[in-house]
C-alpha cells in the first residue's frame, strides 16, 4: 500500500469515527428506545445521532437558507476536462506547452445527510487497452457539505494522451504532436470554514443539499494538502521533436508536496426563486517540500513557498426535491526551483442533475 493510500485510509476512518462517536452522544427517550426492537432501536439512534450532528453543522438564517430537507441525495454528472502543462527552463529560456486529450467523464455522488462519496469515469477509456488509456476520468472523492465546515478527500489521475502546442525554436506545423507519455496524479485534503454560514450556503451552490433564498457572500478560511507527482517519458516523444527539444525541459519525474492556508469570498446570487449564480475564488498560500528526477539522476530535495488558485462558479436550480445545473471548476498547481519550472492547470465544466429522498420527520408535516 502506497503512501497516498494509507492517508487516505487513515482520514477516512478518523472522519468516521469522530461521526460515530458524536452520534452516540445522542441518547435522548432512551427508555422509549429500550421499548422498541433491536434493530427500531438502531436505526433510531442512528438517525437521531445524525440529525443532531446535521443541526450543529447545517444550523441557518432560514430567511436566506433553506437547509436539507431529506436524508439522502442522489446525483449525476456529466463532465469535460481538460489539462494544461506549461515547463520553462530559465538556464536556457526555453519552454513548452502541452494540452491533454479532451475527456468526457460521467460520474455521481450519493449522499447521506452531510456526507458523501462520488466516483467518476472516463467514457473515452472504454474498450481502451491498459496503458493507453486518457485516465482523466478516474476520481474518488469523500465530501463532508456542511454550512460552517466544508471538507473533501480525494484522488484523480490525468495523462497518457497529450498534444504539443508550442516548443521554443521548434515549427510544430505539419508535424506530429502527439504526446502518450505525460501523466499525473493527485491526492488531496480541502477543508475550509465559511464565517458568514448561517446566511451565506456553499452547500447550496455547490453541494446541492440546501437552497440560497436571498443573495449573500463570505468570506472563508482554509487548509489543504496536495501530493501531487508528474511522469514525462522522452521515449514517447516524436523522432522530428526528440532531435530539436532543448533537453534543458526534460525530466523523468517532479513530485511534490504542499501545506496550503488559504483565504477567500464565495457570493450567491438569488436572481430569482430557486435560481442561483455562485462565484468562488480562494488563493492560497503555503509550504511545499519537491523532489526533481532528471536525466535519471535524483537532485536534491527542493522546499519552497508555494502559491495556488481555486476558482469555482455554478448556476443552479433546486427546489429542495429536484436539482439541476452546470458547475466550472479551475485550479492550478506549480511547480518552480532554480532551473526549472512546471505549471499544471486542470479544467472542469460539468452538468448535474439530481435528486434528494426519504424525507427528514421534522418537513413530512409540512
């Protein structure tokens, strides 16, 4: 088990324990509970646990917000990525830029109450051979959508298919572009605390479990953890590239680490009855540790101040039963030392489409 794994393994279970352990604070008509059936009596407390825990962290304005109204919500996306490399060498002023192969990814999320899990696919792999796969589409995310708290933990891997579209020095017209040997791969933990939360929702525009009724923004505070490690195999490159390339912009392998804090605004605007427009910017400031493997030799380990960007914007309607609408994703990660220097962009733009069931008791009389 890699070193990703076992972190990702480790949140997880902390995340569920902590969720277990505050439900089982819970204990209200116990002698009620003891009257009922063991399995009434589990179900019960469960449900009761998450319920408490929905009203600590989804707690609102219901003048601006109307919080969740059922138990579990059900999704699904259908999304267009895109991927954008940029490496520069300032010992020879030379870069090069590379786009990976468009993707069309379908994917869903389930969730319960405040939690959630989502799982996505790359269409364009199916009946693809291992190895000559996109793999754009391949992404696990665990989600924590709360009003004060917002967490995510997820995995994605990009790559294999790539096009050159500038090279210093070098006419790529009319010649071969294609690019099979650059890839990468992601884990991460984002977590960030709305101050404005009980009139401002992020849920609402970006999580579909609640509904902005009148237009707020805020500001927000938070926290990540990137691992991020980027391939580039000169074998794979075109006979015409590979004699003309200046090797100052090649390497086998960057791999790095970063410890972000982050401060941003998000806003809603409510333009009309179940409709909103958000926009979310968040920079971010950090601590990053890098390794370099060039010309198969290993420099040493580079650490560095490290400045990130997450921009995010959705429209949606909900009407707290159905929901629908387009969300656009940008972030940007890069990579700097002496010699070299690496940006990676990925892009998303995806269309949803969902639905919440099982209505909580305290709205059936509604």
């Amino acid at each position: 088990m890699g070193e990703d794994d076992e972190m990702r393994y480790v949140v997880y279970i902390v995340l569920m324990m902590i969720s277990v352990a505050t439900m089982a604070i819970e204990n209200e008509d116990t002698v009620h509970l003891d009257s009922l059936p063991w399995g009434k009596r589990v179900l019960n407390t469960v449900f009761k646990g998450a319920d408490a825990v929905t009203n600590f962290f989804m707690g609102c304005d219901t003048n601006y917000v109307t919080p969740q109204k059922y138990e579990f919500t059900t999704q699904a996306e259908l999304s267009y990525w895109h991927d954008f490399y940029r490496l520069s060498s300032s010992e020879s002023g030379k870069s090069m830029t590379l786009q990976s192969g468009n993707s069309l990814v379908l994917g869903g999320y389930i969730y319960w109450s405040i939690f959630g899990y989502g799982h996505s696919v790359n269409l364009g792999d199916i009946g693809k051979p291992q190895g000559e796969t996109n793999g754009t589409g391949h992404r696990n995310s665990f989600v924590l959508n709360t009003a004060r708290i917002i967490a995510e933990i997820y995995t994605f891997k990009s790559g294999k298919s790539a096009r050159f579209t500038s090279i210093s020095d070098i006419d790529l017209e009319g010649q071969d572009r294609t690019f099979t040997g650059l890839s990468s791969k992601c884990f991460g933990i984002d977590a960030q605390y709305i101050f404005n939360h009980r009139r401002y929702s992020w849920p609402a525009a970006f999580g579909e479990n609640a509904v902005q009724r009148k237009s707020q923004g805020s500001w927000k505070l938070g926290f990540s953890y990137n691992h991020v490690t980027v391939t580039f195999n000169r074998n794979e490159l075109s006979p015409y590239i590979a004699e003309r390339i200046d090797t100052t912009l090649l390497f086998n392998k960057v791999s790095y680490k970063d410890y972000a804090i982050s401060i941003g605004y998000g806003y809603n605007w409510a333009f009309r009855r179940n409709c909103i427009l958000a926009v979310s910017i968040l920079p971010s400031i950090g601590y990053r540790q890098s390794d370099i493997t060039e010309h198969n030799l290993d420099k040493a380990v580079l650490r560095n101040i490290s400045t990130d960007v997450f921009f995010r914007t959705s429209l949606f309607w909900n009407n707290t039963k159905y929901f629908t609408g387009i969300v656009v994703d940008l972030h940007t990660y890069a990579y700097r030392e002496r010699k070299f220097s690496l940006t990676n962009a990925y892009g998303t733009v995806k269309y949803i489409v969902g639905f919440d069931f099982l209505k909580k008791k305290q709205y059936k009389d509604r």
